[in-house]
C-alpha cells in the first residue's frame, strides 16, 4: 500500500514501489510513499492559481476564523492521531505533546488574527513617516501577501506539530501551503492532512501533501515563494543553495542541528529548589520524543563541584524510566523514529565518547518492557560527563535521550562554553541568582533564539526548556539554521512583503485603510457617536470647544484626585522646572475635559471606550488657555462574529494658538445597525 499524496485538489499516488515506513516499535513496515511520476510543478502552479486568490479574497479575521474551526476539527479526531503516533514510538504523553501542541499553536494564531491584525486584508505596519515640511507627502510601510506558496519541508520528529506550526502563520497571511513531511514518519502527517481535507473547511488550494521526495519542486519555485526547513544542518544547506532558490531569491527559512544548554547556576547547590528544578528538567528532555526534539538539552553546564552531585541525581531519576511499548502505561519513553535513526545516534554517541565517560546508560544494550529490544527503535538514555575541552561535544549532536554533563569554573567561562555550540534554538538558566542570570542571559543571548531563566517562582508555570511557544521566536543563529518561525504576527509577516508606500495623506488613507492626518476630515450633522458601525466612515469627525482652563480647576482636580504634585500646586517650585517655569494643568485633567467636549452622552451605538494608545503631551497648559479637541475616525474594524466592532479615534488637543497640547488614540467598542 502506498500513502498518497494530496495534490490539485485529489489524493494521488507515485508510481513504483516507493519508499518503506516501519513501525518504531515491531519494526513491522507499515506503508510507503512516492512522488514518482506526479506533477510537482502543477501542484505549485495550483496554489498559485486557486489556493493564493482564495486565501487573499478573506479577510484577516476571516482567515482566524477558519483556523479556529480547524482547531476545533482536529481535536475531535485527536484520538485517531494520538493511535497512529504510537507507531511512531510515541507514548501517549509524546503524541499529546506533539499532537496537542500542533493544535494550540492553531488555536494561539487564530487568537492574534483576531486580536492583533487589522478586519481587512493590509497589514499597516509602524508610524506614518513624514517626508515634507507641510504634512503633503508622507510614506506608510505595508504588508500584503506574497502571490506564492509556503512549501513546508518538516522534520521526522514532530509529524503533527511540525506541519500546524507552519500552516497557521502561512494561511494567516494569505499564503497556501505545501507540505512535505520527513519519510519515517510521514503516515502519521497523511493522517493529519487527510482530516484537514475531509473538514472542507479551508478553501480549495490552500493546502497540498507531498508523500515522499521533494522530486523537481524546487526547480518551478519562483520568488514569490517561500521555503521553510526543519532537519539537519547538512541538508539545510544543501536545500539552501539549491541553483534555483538561488537564482530567483527564494524566501528560505531553516531550523536545523542544535547543541542547545541548559546552565546551572553557582548558587544552586544540591537540596535547593533549583538544583532540583535542573534535575527534573534534564531528565524531562532526555526522555520526551526519546530526545528526539530539535530544542532538548545537549549541554549541561554545571558548576565543576556539583558535577558529580548533578550526576547521581540524574542517574537516580533515569533508573526510574521504563523504555518499551508506548501501548504499556508503566511505559515512559518509546522508541526512536526508526532503526536508521537509532544508528546515527549510536555513531553520534562514539563521537562524543572521545573526551567524555558514560554516567549512565548503554548506548547498545536496553532493558525494554512489552518489545523486541532489536526490532524496534529502542534506546536507553545515556548522561555522559564531558571534558569542557571536548571538541565532540560541541560540536556532535546524538539526536536522541542523550545529554552531556559539562562542568565550569567561572561565569566566563561557561558563558564561553555556551558560544562554542555555534548557535542554538534554545537554551535555559537554572539559578535564583538574578546578577548571575543577567550576565549569563546577556553573555549567551547572540547565539540563541530563545532562553528560558528558571526558578522557584516560574516553576510552577513554566511551559519548561524545551516547549516552543507561537507566540515566541522558534530558531536560532548559525548552526541554529539562522531562520526564525513563528513569533506570533511576526511569523505571519515572513510570508508577506514588505512596501514603502509614499504618497499624499489622500492616497494613504484610501490604500491603508486608515485616516492618515492631512486627510480631509468630515464634520457632520450628526455626532459619530450616533452611528452604527456600517455608518461611520473614515474621517467622520467631531470638534469640541473651546474649554477654558482655570486655576479652580485644577487646584480641584488636585484635591479631588490626591495629585498634589509640586507643578500643578508650587508655583515656586514650578519656576524651577525648566520644562515649565510656572504652574500648569495635570495632562489628565487635559484629557478628562477633551472626553467631555467630544462625548455625546446619551445612550447609542457606542457601547464602551476600552483603552487609549499612544498618549503623548506635547505642550503645558497653563491657567486660562483655552482647550479644542479634534476626534476624527481613525480605523473601522468589524467582528464578524460579534454585534459590535472597533473604532480607533484620532484625538488632537490643541490650544488657543492652534498648538497640539495632546495627541492620543481613543479606541471605542460600537455597535452594528443589525
């Protein structure tokens, strides 16, 4: 039987016999794969042609929308991906990891579209800039989607997680999807697409299933596509030099091999929370996925007199860890992904034994329980002690439970330590030291794309060393791959460009979808506070004024709110201030009298204000200046799934002499006509 591939909108198999795909744990063949024979390069140019103006025709939210629905697809089938992952040497605990994990990360992207990005389909990105001394030309940077495909090369690992994780970002933006899962594992990816396609619930294109080699895709790619690695770093930069992704300046994005840290601090000395807090953390990433994760430690820098404190604690642990049948529940670590992967850890392991001595564990004799300990991909863990000097152990990483204890003398020197690994995806500082934190995270932080400082009081929080988050940077520098994914909407901007627009107030207000200031403003007979969302337009406006500010004022402000501080109240004291050199108003006393020129108080459309962005005062008020506000609809953002919408207001307060004394954003919840 051969797993098909999902391409042009139907399931297809590869001619030939294909590539097996074994069980991990009876070693049993379970199914193979090819892409001999199917049309690749169509399965691009249908992306581009169907699944890319699907995509772009939602809008953002639209878009979060439909990831949410699939999260909520998939989790009703979880048990189904949780039985196949089992065949991947997966206890339970792996494939919720994995499994759970790919669906959150859906979950977190459909929260931020909704949340974060804008109802429309442009993503405005910073400040206006100005370009000319009378506000006539300006220029806005914007994102919009690229015109391509985001082809997914994913790692064995992870067959679940790997792909979702770069999905979500992708669809976010408005960019279809290839994906192309690792071999050993890729009847466990089929099963995840295969639900993703039966929902229906993404448009036809956005999602293609590419079962076995990547074959001649790479030759049809152009450079509106994207290509996003997860595997070794040779195969990386095999990949990344690819004469066409060369050629046509193909977006490429790579995390690969990691010798990632974990540092135990000075001060955590055996019977402290921390030194226990490391112990645990250790043993954990040596034995989920069976170390098979691109973010477990490698390197556990410890102080050189707890060396041996740190061994024994961790080798008592370890003892503890039964390795077999994931089916059997005293089973806490599964197999590797296959008998291939279990060698190139083997040859790894002989590396790193010139210059370390084993502490615990065989890297050629197991004890497993409900298996075939030669059939299947079974491993013990092993905890090696490594001399410092070592090259092998910076520099070799056996990609499975096996971790290095490396001692250090001095900050310095394990913040050097730290670089010789070249660039990691993760590493982690365990001290409840916040001066030796400080220096550690600052010494080490150019050569990692995420660090984790654990103590005692995250602890119990802590998603742990070795968990990705969507909503954090997953990649790293160097060796790391030097690529990033993810980070919430800052993975969502990798699949789009990135264009300076410059123009006239006008022409950015109509492009962006936000009133640009310099743009006609609209003072109409009726108050916008009196209109329904689909009512207001950008640019509706309202003045109010002018308010005359008194000392009574403020001196009841004063008294009525407890702020008493000298500017408002020492006219001495507010001489010296070179800022002031008299008494002035408070700047909220400025911002309460605005809301109440530009409020229209009886009940309506607007339902609540929520918050106020970007508050800046710009010149004092002083005793009888005379206050006018000018509150002009800035950003219209509809719900689709709420009787209410957004409005961000533009708020400029100005004085009598036509100078801004505060400039602000109102944000406002308003209610549909319907």
């Amino acid at each position: 039987m051969t797993v098909e591939s999902y391409l042009a909108g139907r399931w297809q198999a590869g001619s030939g016999e294909g590539r097996p795909m074994f069980d991990a744990v009876t070693g049993e063949e379970v199914d193979r794969l090819s892409t001999d024979g199917l049309d690749l390069a169509g399965a691009a140019a249908y992306a581009r042609s169907t699944g890319g103006p699907a995509l772009r025709d939602l809008s953002f939210h639209q878009r979060a929308s439909l990831l949410k629905a699939l999260a909520g697809h998939l989790r009703k089938h979880r048990e189904e991906l949780y039985a196949l992952s089992a065949r991947t040497g997966a206890t339970l605990g792996d494939s919720k990891f994995d499994v759970d994990g790919g669906i959150g990360v859906l979950q977190a992207y459909a929260s931020k579209g909704k949340r974060e990005l804008p109802a429309g389909s442009v993503l405005v990105e910073g400040d206006v800039e100005p370009l000319s001394k009378d506000g006539s030309f300006l220029a806005q940077h914007v994102l919009s989607p690229l015109h391509g495909v985001a082809v997914q090369v994913n790692a064995y690992n992870f067959p679940c997680w790997g792909p979702l994780e770069k999905l979500a970002p992708a669809f976010l933006a408005g960019v279809p999807s290839i994906i192309k899962p690792a071999t050993p594992t890729a009847f466990l990816t089929a099963g995840l697409v295969r639900l993703i396609v039966d929902s229906g619930l993404l448009p036809d294109g956005a999602v293609q299933f590419v079962a076995g080699s990547v074959g001649d895709l790479f030759d049809h790619l152009t450079e509106q596509d994207l290509v996003s690695f997860t595997g070794s770093a040779s195969t990386a930069r095999q990949l990344r030099t690819h004469p066409n992704l060369a050629a046509r300046a193909v977006r490429f994005t790579a995390e690969a091999d990691s010798l990632n840290c974990s540092i135990l601090g000075p001060d955590a000395t055996p019977g402290t929370p921390e030194f226990d807090l490391y112990v645990r953390q250790l043993v954990t990433e040596m034995t989920v996925k069976a170390g098979q994760k691109c973010t477990a430690i490698r390197r556990a820098f410890v102080p050189a007199e707890h060396l041996d404190a740190v061994g024994e604690a961790v080798a008592e642990k370890l003892r503890r860890v039964v390795v077999g049948n994931p089916s059997n529940p005293d089973v806490r670590m599964g197999a590797l992904a296959g008998l291939e992967q279990r060698e190139e850890v083997r040859r790894s392991l002989k590396a790193l034994l010139d210059g370390s001595r084993v502490l615990f564990g065989s890297p050629d004799t197991v004890d497993v329980t409900d298996a075939d300990a030669e059939r299947g991909a079974f491993l013990s863990p092993v905890l090696l002690a490594a001399d410092p000097d070592s090259a092998a152990v910076h520099e070799v990483e056996a990609f499975g439970p096996v971790s290095s204890l490396v001692p250090y003398t001095s900050t310095a020197q394990v913040i050097e330590l730290a670089a010789r690994g070249q660039g990691s995806l993760a590493g982690s500082v365990v001290t409840g030291d916040a001066d030796f934190a400080r220096e550690v995270v600052l010494g080490v932080a150019p050569w990692h794309g995420r660090l984790l400082v654990l103590d005692q009081t995250d602890a119990r929080s802590s998603t742990g060393h070795g968990s990705p988050m969507p909503q954090l940077v997953h990649g790293g520098p160097g060796r790391a791959g030097g690529g990033e994914e993810m980070g919430g909407i800052r993975g969502v901007a990798h699949h789009m460009q990135r264009t300076a627009i410059q123009g006239s107030p006008e022409m950015l207000t109509a492009i962006t979808g936000r009133w640009v200031p310099g743009t006609e403003r609209r003072v109409t007979d009726v108050h916008p506070f009196r209109k329904h969302l689909e009512e207001l337009r950008l640019g509706d406006t309202v003045v109010g004024g002018p308010r005359r500010v008194t000392l009574e004022d403020v001196e009841h402000f004063a008294e009525f709110t407890g702020d008493t501080f000298y500017a408002h109240m020492d006219a001495d004291a507010a001489a010296q201030n070179p800022f002031f050199g008299e008494r002035v108003a408070h700047g909220y006393l400025v911002v309460s009298f605005a809301a109440g020129l530009f409020v229209d108080p009886a009940p309506g459309p607007v339902l609540a204000n929520f918050g106020i962005d970007a508050l800046r005062f710009l010149t004092p008020v002083k005793f009888d200046d005379e206050l006018t506000i000018t509150l002009t609809a800035k950003q219209i953002t509809p719900r689709d799934t709420a009787a209410y919408g957004e409005v961000r207001w533009d708020a400029d307060v100005t004085n009598q002499h036509g100078d801004s004394v505060a400039r602000y954003d109102v944000l406002t919840l308003v209610a549909k006509q319907s």
